[in-house]
C-alpha cells in the first residue's frame, strides 16, 4: 500500500476560522498538523455603524454592492439577526435588486446560500481585479452609489478613490474585525519551531496571518520562513508575503479555496522530496 502523500511531513496552519477543515484535509494525506491560529475574526465592537449601513441600503441609497469577502456578508446578516431581525428580509430583497459585484469566489458563495448570485465576478480576485471588471463597465458607474463592504478595518483607499475619480459615490461598510488569536510568546514559539527546521511547510490563509507574524518576529519571521516551504491561499497573501521578501513556493492556480491549497502543498512537497532523493543518488 503507498504511504499518504504528506507522510512525515509536519505542515503549520495559522488559519482560525475553517481551521479544523485545514487541518483534516491535510491529515487525511499523512501530514502532522501544527495548529497555530494567529488572527481572530471577531464582529465591529459597535453595530450601529453597520446597522445604519443597512438602513441606507434598504432604503435604496445603493445602486451597486461590491462584496470584498464572504465573512463580511455573512457578518452584515450575523448583525442583523442579533440586534434588528426586522431588517433581514427587506435587506435580502434590496441585495436581490442591486448589481452585484465581487472579489473572489466566498462572496459569491455567500450570496447563492441566499438564493442569489453576482452579477459581476472580478477577473483576479484582488482589488485591482474589482477595478479593473469596474473599468470594462465605466459607463454605467459615473452618478451610481456603491456599496463597499471592506475587510477589517482596512479603508481600501484605491477602490473609493477609483469610483470617486468616475463620479460614483460611496457608502462603506466595516462589518468585522481582526484580533490577535495568539499572544507574543505563542508566535515566537512558532518563530522558534520554523527557524529550527522542525516544519516542512507553513501555510497562510491571509494577509493579517502575515502581518501578524511579522509584527511579532520581524527579521527573525523572514529568516525563519526562508528555511521552510511557504505557501498562499492566493495572489493577495502571495503578494503580502513576497513583499517582506517571502519566496511562496506553493498557490493555487485557480481556486483560492483550501482543498486546491492542500493540493498545492502535496505537489510542492512531493517534487521536494524527489529532488532530495535525486540529490543523494
């Protein structure tokens, strides 16, 4: 019988959400888990903000919705549901009447649990894929009012500042956060085991996992991670860690989901092996 792909290797997940997904997609191909969760998703600290949100939206202050990710929807409802359930259903009814555009595949995802679906896929699902699907259409942007559900607290400056220099308004929406899920000494554990060489392979499901590890390790996360087989859920997280000088040695080509994520790592990981066992021949 062959042994699984990922036998013997020891793989770091900082993923917090689907971490135990992650992780079982990864063991049932032999690899040993560390779990080391490093961002926390949690709702906005104050819901008026967003609940007021909604109230313009379902009184049709937005002709266009852009839908950065699929937890903000899903946190737009969560929020809703908790401290005024009245309007869920007229807001589902307004999302059914707005173009739709989005980021990547989740918020897509999103909307078709809802029964519905976008009326624009961005081309890369990055905010320059959203601006650049936007520009294709820029005839029909000058005098609309978008929507812009953000990620975190990051304020997008160039896709507001986009559809401002076309003429379009803008009303934002911030309806999650990110916290740190580890404290210090946990991350330079993390530091520690990666730098050692004790894991194969580490791999990043956002950029606020990047950020994290680097706030904490600075030199020492750019050395540590030069010694192990980095890998990106996609081109945003790629594009953070090549930044900081971070070879990604594994990404999806396609779909930035985790399973093409846990394929890619079994590929990479697997031509690593075969180097190896060429070089000692």
């Amino acid at each position: 019988m062959n042994a699984a792909p990922l036998t013997g290797r020891t793989i770091a997940v900082p993923e917090t959400r689907e971490l135990d997904l992650f992780a079982a997609l990864l063991e049932r191909r032999g690899a040993t888990v560390l779990r080391c969760p490093l961002v926390a998703i949690r709702d906005a600290e104050d819901p008026a903000p967003v609940l007021q949100f909604v109230r313009r939206f379902n009184d049709g202050a937005c002709d266009d919705l852009i839908l950065l990710t699929g937890e903000g929807l899903l946190r737009i409802l969560s929020c809703i549901e908790q401290h005024a359930p009245a309007l869920k259903d007229p807001f589902v009814a307004r999302l059914g009447r707005v173009r739709k555009i989005t980021r990547g595949p989740k918020p897509a995802r999103a909307l078709r649990n809802l029964g519905l679906k976008p009326d624009l896929i961005a081309e890369a699902p990055t905010t320059a894929g959203v601006i650049e699907t936007l520009k294709r259409i820029g005839v029909t942007l000058q005098g609309h009012v978008f929507g812009v559900q953000l990620y975190g607290g990051e304020p997008n400056r160039p896709l507001v500042e986009f559809l401002q220099s076309v003429g379009a308004g803008v009303i934002t929406v911030a309806p999650y956060r990110y916290a740190d899920a580890a404290d210090d000494e946990a991350v330079q554990a993390l530091l520690t085991k990666l730098g050692s060489g004790a894991i194969d392979a580490i791999a990043f499901t956002s950029m606020q996992q990047v950020r994290r590890l680097f706030d904490v390790g600075a030199d020492a996360a750019a050395a540590a991670l030069a010694r192990t087989q980095v890998a990106a859920v996609g081109p945003l997280v790629a594009a953070a860690l090549e930044a900081r000088g971070v070879a990604v040695r594994a990404m999806p080509g396609s779909s930035y989901f985790l399973k093409p994520l846990a394929s890619a790592l079994e590929e990479a990981l697997g031509a690593t092996s075969l180097q190896a066992t060429e070089s000692t021949r």
